[in-house]
C-alpha cells in the first residue's frame, strides 16, 4: 500500500479476500469500517498507513482459505468458476 501511495490507506492483517473480518462477524466487521471511515476524516499526512489493531485470530493457510472460499460459495448457491492463467503470459 505505502508503494501505491493511496491518499489515505487502511490495512488489516487479514487473509486475502478477507479486508473485514470474517463472513457473518458483523460486529467486527462494522467495527472495521467505522474505523476506516473516521481515518478518512481525521488522516493529516497524506500516505501514511493506518495499521489496525485487529487480528484474525487463528493461523492462516492457503488450504483453510480455499475451504472458507468454497464454503461461501456454497451458502451463497454461486456456481463454481474454474480459472486457468491465459497462456502465453
């Protein structure tokens, strides 16, 4: 975030996909985005980054993630998408 130089950025150390917390948590998840929001207002130095002090609170795998992914998809009756990088690039 500090090499794209947004106006006023907001990170949480939370897997990716996951900006707010996780699905169904709605108190931390409003919780996140007042926080951001109130930075928005209150930021006086352009670029500097709002670590929030938030934490995920269990230890993050590529195969927990794909499950949580697949999982919501489920809940949420989505069709499942395959992707494959284009070739050639």
């Amino acid at each position: 975030m500090a090499q794209v130089r947004s106006p006023r950025p907001v990170f949480v150390n939370f897997p990716l996909g996951h900006p707010c917390g996780k699905p169904h948590d709605k108190e931390l998840q409003r919780s996140i985005l007042k926080d951001a929001l109130q930075y928005l207002v209150s930021a006086t130095e352009p670029g500097k980054v709002l670590d929030l002090p938030y934490e995920w609170g269990e230890p993050f795998t590529f195969e927990g993630y794909f499950e949580g992914v697949e999982e919501m998809i489920k809940e949420e009756g989505w069709p499942m998408q395959d992707w494959e990088p284009r070739k050639g690039h």
